[in-house]
C-alpha cells in the first residue's frame, strides 16, 4: 500500500448486514458505541446466527473521549483471528464510519485483507419528527433481532 492511499470502506443497510453475517460465518459485527449504551439502548442480538457483536466502545461516556486504544482492543477481540468482513454500526452511523475508516487502515498495514463496512442508519436510525430514535430508520427499526438488559 502506497503512502497517502486508504482503504475503501463500505456502506451497508442493516438487512443486508444481517443477510451477510447470515452466510459468512467469518464475518464480524463490531458495535462501537458506549458502554452506557450497551447497558440503556440495548444492542444488535446475533444469537440466532450462533455469536454475539464484539462491544469496543470508540469513545467514552460521559464525555465521549476518543478510545486511542480502539484498533488494538478489536485486535484483541478478534483474538487474532482476521474476518473477512468486519462491520461496523454505532447509533446512526457518524461514529462507525470513524471506526471502519480506522480498521480498514489498520486491517492493511498489517497485509490483511478484510472489507470493512460501516452499517448505514446505525442501531437507532434517524430522529423522527418527534425527535426520538428508534423509530424512523436502523436496525431497530427495520425490525432486526436486538436484545436489551
């Protein structure tokens, strides 16, 4: 890889997400978000695909610091193992296009080849009229199995 290229990363809806872990046992889906989040919003639930997302917080709650220490934590969660498809979703998609930019660089300095794809619309989409998330857009919404605690 030359100086100053970077990795393409690539957008998905989360149907599609869901269809590709699906049929790629492989592949990973790396939730971003928060701690808190995690704990209060709840999260995607893979079990029926037989795993569970990989939970590396890209910043921290309260004050949403960036994790500096985000790429090796994935590394490690992977346990060395690379995917060949690591997908990314956080909220509504801001935070997980971050991330995937992050470890499809990282993914290729190290001379992996993994498609990192952030997942358009996140877990809770888009603010309706209300103001609220959850409803309009995501993976919630497009009615995608997901487990609170």
């Amino acid at each position: 890889m030359s100086a100053g290229q970077n990795p393409v990363v690539g957008e998905a809806v989360p149907q599609d997400v869901w269809d590709s872990l699906s049929q790629d046992a492989n592949a990973v889906l790396v939730d971003v978000r928060s701690a808190a989040e995690w704990a209060f919003v709840g999260g995607p639930d893979l079990s029926d695909l037989g795993r569970a997302p990989l939970q590396v917080e890209w910043a921290t709650f309260p004050g949403m610091s960036h994790n500096a220490d985000f790429a090796n934590q994935v590394l490690d969660a992977l346990g060395g193992a690379a995917p060949s498809q690591a997908f990314f979703i956080c909220r509504s998609g801001a935070r997980s296009l971050s991330a995937a930019q992050t470890m499809a660089q990282t993914f290729a300095a190290r001379g992996e080849t993994v498609i990192c794809v952030n997942v358009k619309e996140g877990f809770e989409g888009d603010l309706d009229d209300a103001k609220h998330r959850g409803a309009l857009s995501g993976w919630k919404a497009r009615g995608l199995s997901w487990v609170q605690s």
